[in-house]
C-alpha cells in the first residue's frame, strides 16, 4: 500500500478508476430489460407450444385407450357396420321393387 501513492489525490485517483471499472462491467439498464422482455416473449411461445403438444398427446392417448380397451370399435369394424347398414338399405329398396313388379303380374 505504501508504494501505491498513499496520499488523498492517489485515493481519489484510484477510487475513480474502480468506479469506472466497475460502470464497465455492469450490463446496461436498457440491454437488460430488453433480454428481460425478449425472454418472456419466448417463454409465451414456449408455453402455447407446450400446451398445443400436450392436447394432441392427450387426444392420441385417449383415442389408444379406446380403441385397446374394447369399448370403441376398430376403425374397420366403423367401416363394415356403415357398409352391412348401407346395403340392408339397398336391399330393402329393391325387395319393394320386386314387389311392385310381382303385383303387376
């Protein structure tokens, strides 16, 4: 300490260089609010993200169950159902035709 010039204009002196170094080193008020700000942006992103994945997650987890725990039918079965109920409907159309003509006869 004694050969750093101890006297009050080295105090000064030095005191200043230590403030100045430190106003270096610290971030700037307006960098820090403005990461601040970009940072929340992102993680409302993030978040929406977040909950668009999870609905779809859970929409596909509940449609497995379904369909693997018996209760719903198999997406073929659907199929053949709508097809067995479509044709029973042809053939009801045509046994009405069939007796239309046989009462003609």
């Amino acid at each position: 300490m004694l050969d750093q010039d101890p006297t009050c204009a080295g105090y000064r002196r030095r005191f200043a260089d230590r403030r100045r170094n430190l106003a270096l080193l610290s971030p700037k008020a307006t960098s820090t609010q403005t990461d601040l700000a970009n940072a929340l942006e992102r993680t409302k992103r993030l978040s929406s993200r977040v909950r668009q994945l999870e609905k779809r997650l859970s929409a596909m987890l509940g449609e497995t169950a379904w369909t693997e725990s018996g209760l719903g039918a198999a997406a073929d079965i659907d199929q053949l159902q709508q097809r067995i109920a479509m044709l029973n409907q042809e053939l009801a159309a045509t046994r009405g035709q069939l007796d239309e003509r046989t009462e003609e006869l």
